[in-house]
C-alpha cells in the first residue's frame, strides 16, 4: 500500500511523506520505507503493482509537476 503518513490522526492531509506499507494478510500492516519526504512538496495520486519477479513499481504525481517512477525491491 501507498499512502500519506500525515493524513492518520489529522483532519486536514498534507501531501508528504510518501509511505509504502506491507501486509502479510491484508489486515494488518508495517511501515517499509518512505518515497519521498519534502516538507515543501506534493505526492499524490500513487499507484503501485507487483511484477512477477517479485519488485514493487510505483508511479505518482511529483510536486504537480511531473510522474514519478520508482522501483523497490522489498
């Protein structure tokens, strides 16, 4: 899972830091790694896939300027 680590106990979202969570039963879930942290930035609007090989591919909206691509290998 992609998400937005400031939006957990707050009424109004910011769009940093860029997370990616884990989850062995889809129940429950551990931080992994964070993709982008930016006080000043924006990421938003993420998508991610697992290929075959096992690597996890995200793509996101970067500072509402550009897509990001970026490839992890968990």
């Amino acid at each position: 899972m992609v998400f937005r680590a400031s939006c957990r106990n707050s009424t109004r979202c910011r769009r940093t830091p860029l997370c990616i969570a884990v989850s062995d039963d889809g129940e429950t879930w551990r931080h992994e790694l964070t993709l982008e942290n930016s006080p000043v930035s924006q990421y938003s609007y993420p998508a991610i896939i697992q290929g075959r090989d096992g690597k996890v591919h995200c793509v996101y909206t970067w500072r509402r300027q550009c897509v990001a691509y970026k490839q992890i290998d968990l």
